[in-house]
C-alpha cells in the first residue's frame, strides 16, 4: 500500500518505520524543519505506559479554568471501571513496544541514551499516604515496583542528598529512561534505509477521505504547493489533531497540557561516585522529574504554563533548577542549560485514540499524553494491523474514537 502519515513526532516516525518494515511505501508529513520538533523533543523521557494516581494534576491546577474543567473530567474518567481495563491495553501495548525496540536495536544497532529506574520520592509523611494509590493501581496492572525506605534510597540512587532524608519512595525498577528525541532520529534512519520519504517543513493544509485519500500539502520554505493521493492516511499530528479532526467533523475532547523541561550537562559525569541520577527520579509533591540523559540531566516540570517568550521564565526555571541542587547538589553547575516548554495531546482518560477513523481512508494515532514514548511501538504495530486488516485483539476497541462519539 502507498501511505500517507501526518506528523513526524515520535509516534509519526514509529508508525512511519513499521510499516516500512511490512513492505508499505510510506510518505511522512511533517510542518517542523526536523522531526520530533514539538512534543517529542524534550520531555521526561519515562517508559511507562500507565499514568500514576499521585502524579496527577497539580493541587494549583485545580482551582484555575480550563485546568478545573480539565481535572473534573479526568476523575470522572478515572472512576468507571473500563479505566482500568483500558489502562491495561496500555500495559499490553507498552510491552509489546519494549520488544519491538529491543528487537530493532539489535538488528539495526540503534545508539540512543538509555537508563532504567524510575524512583518516586515522598518527601515527606504526607506524601508518603499517596503510596497506597498507587501500588493498588500498580498491583491491579501487575506492573512491578518496590517500596524503599529512606535507608533503601541510596541504594537505587547512590547521589541522592539524604541529609535531610525524604519519608520514603516508590521504586519502578523496570521503567526506562530514554532520549525519545534522539530515538525518534534513529527510528528515522532506519524508515529511511526502508525507502520512507520525509516531507519535512511541508503542511499539511487539508485531509480528504476516500478511497484514495488525499493530502494536500504546502512546502513552508519555498512556496510549493500539491496534493498526493494514498491508499491510507495516518494522522499522528500531536496537539494539532484536535483541529484537524474537528475540520473533519469529529470533535475529540483533546487538551493540549503545557509543560517544560532543562537539560543541562552534567559536573564532571567522569567522576567516582557519579553525582547524578542513574534513573529517573521524581518528586511527588512538586511532580518534577530528573532524568539522566548521558552526560547529561534534564529537569521536567510536566504543569509549566506556557510563557509567552516560548521558553520558561527566568522565575521557572531557578526553580526547577533547584529541585537537581536539592536532591542532586555536585550534579548541575548551571552552565549550558537548554530550556525548552511544549504541549502534549491528552485526553481526560488517560488513553490515546488508536485505529480506524470515521472516514475512509483515514486512521487515527494520537492523543497519548505522558506517555507517548512509552507507547510509540506499540501504537505502530497495533495501527499497522488494523490498517492492513489482521485480526486485532479485542481490547483494542477500547482505543477507538468511537468512545468519544
Ligand atoms: C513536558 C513534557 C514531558 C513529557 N514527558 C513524557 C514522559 O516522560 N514519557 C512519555 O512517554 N511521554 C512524555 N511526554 C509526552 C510525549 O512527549 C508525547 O506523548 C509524544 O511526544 C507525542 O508524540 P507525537 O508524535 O504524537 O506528537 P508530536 O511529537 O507533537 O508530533 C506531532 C507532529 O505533527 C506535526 N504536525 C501537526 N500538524 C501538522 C500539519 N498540519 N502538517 C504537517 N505536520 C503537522 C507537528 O509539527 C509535530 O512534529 C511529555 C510531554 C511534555 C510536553
């Protein structure tokens, strides 16, 4: 089949890859100068395919509109019981995405930055009440983890400062931490060797369904315009779905979260003891999340408004930096530091929307908020089946948009 995919984020170019390697002559659309140029580009870079209960909205959110909107919707979401069940689908999905990285990192020799680990800290004894949520969520999803005290701390996290030790913790010891960034631009590479053509800097300025479906695209540098036709169209368009479904006639109920991260370089990474975080190690009370990236380490904070300079405030990012000078001291020295804000598609039930769309000749991967890099392979392989026909597993009707008609 000749398959047209809008987006080139990190789910675009999983999708874009594993349907190359199925034999398709795929065409990948994409409005950024490179992929991975909006909500892939700088993020936690958690492996995770479930959202935790205590990670959610920020207690400040709440009371401020849309965020109240937003948060009202999610409970009410995350009361029904086929939450769960979705939840688990992800699980699935997540899994199966694991193996299809390993199995390409091995054939294709893929070199990204990859650690593992994920340690939630309490830091202090009201904090540590939020254990119960989600190891019951975590038990219901047979997801693995362990509950350390603050003498264990050390032990997943040697750098750590205990000093003044935290309550406690919640260790996922099989998270990954990976650089979805650079990822993506191997994946790239591979789709690529496979004969996938990236229109980079090219809109997409209108979908039409049918049999075939069109794109019709806008080269954003040099004033060239056209449209092609393919058998099937992907959209993997992140924040911009929402317009482009509603275009179409289908309003899903897509909220672009904002959030923010730095990276900065790492204090002498070469010393003994390392003074940075070997995994991913997240404050639960303040939600922000330090990641070790190589040599380098990023701070996210997944609530930053969005500032109007297109990067965090000054105010901001003093204090993100100080959530590494407390709990990391001898890692940062503050020099170097890319600061980046960007948006994720969510949907208020924690699951993307995956498969078949209304129209013909239209498929839908979107809408995969915080864990998108967690689902990307999974996404791709569970698409490429549905596109091509092959019987899908019945949960999967779970990821339909049908949900929200
Ligand atoms: C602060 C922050 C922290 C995060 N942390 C994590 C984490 O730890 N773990 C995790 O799994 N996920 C995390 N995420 C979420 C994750 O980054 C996203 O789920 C994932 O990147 C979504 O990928 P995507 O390909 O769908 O979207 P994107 O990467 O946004 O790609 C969509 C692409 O579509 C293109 N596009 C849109 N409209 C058009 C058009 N009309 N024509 C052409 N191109 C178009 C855009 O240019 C863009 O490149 C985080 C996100 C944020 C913002």
């Amino acid at each position: 089949m000749h398959i047209g995919i809008v987006g080139a984020g990190l789910i675009g170019v999983s999708t874009a890859l594993e349907l190359s390697l199925r034999g398709h002559r795929v065409e990948v659309f994409d409005q950024r100068s490179g992929i991975a140029a909006e909500s892939s580009f700088a993020g936690a870079g958690l492996w995770c395919p479930t959202v935790l209960p205590s990670l959610g909205l920020h207690p400040d959110w709440r009371q401020r509109a849309p965020w109240n909107h937003w948060a009202r919707r999610q409970a009410q979401a995350r009361k029904a019981p086929v939450w769960r069940e979705r939840q688990q689908t992800l699980v699935r999905l997540g899994q199966q995405g694991q193996q299809w990285l390993d199995a390409l990192t091995s054939s294709h020799r893929l070199e990204f930055e990859q650690r593992q680990g994920w340690l939630i800290l309490r830091p202090d004894a009201r904090s540590l009440r939020q254990d119960a949520a989600d190891t019951n969520h975590l038990d219901a999803l047979g997801l693995p983890y362990r509950l350390l005290t603050p003498k264990e701390l050390g032990a997943v996290e040697p750098a750590l400062q205990l000093q003044a030790p935290p309550a406690g913790g919640l260790y996922l010891p099989e998270v990954r931490v990976i650089n979805g960034r650079q990822l993506a631009q191997q994946l790239r590479a591979v789709a690529q060797q496979l004969g996938t053509v990236f229109h980079l800097g090219t809109e997409v300025s209108q979908i039409v369904a049918g049999r075939p479906a069109t794109l019709r695209w806008q080269h954003l540098g040099e004033a060239r315009s056209g449209e092609t036709r393919f058998d099937a169209v992907v959209l993997c368009m992140g924040t911009a779905s929402s317009a482009a479904l509603q275009s179409l006639g289908l309003r899903l109920p897509l909220f672009a979260r904002p959030g923010a991260s730095l990276t900065a370089p790492l204090s002498l990474p070469e010393a003994m003891p390392d003074p940075g975080p070997q995994g991913a190690v997240t404050e639960s009370t303040q939600g922000l999340t330090l990641s070790r990236l190589g040599v380098r380490v990023r701070i996210t904070d997944p609530w930053l408004a969005p500032d109007a300079q297109g990067r965090p405030s000054l105010r901001a990012q003093t204090r993100m930096y100080a959530a590494l000078e407390r709990w990391f001291p001898e890692a940062g020295h503050g020099a170097q530091v890319q600061a980046w804000q960007g948006q994720r598609a969510s949907l208020p039930d924690d699951a993307p929307v995956l498969g078949a769309s209304p129209w013909t000749g239209v498929w839908l991967n979107l809408g995969h908020g915080d864990q998108g890099s967690a689902l990307a392979g999974g996404s791709a392989l569970a698409l490429a089946d549905a596109l091509q026909g092959e019987a899908i597993a019945d949960d999967l009707q779970l990821l339909s948009c049908e949900r929200w008609r």
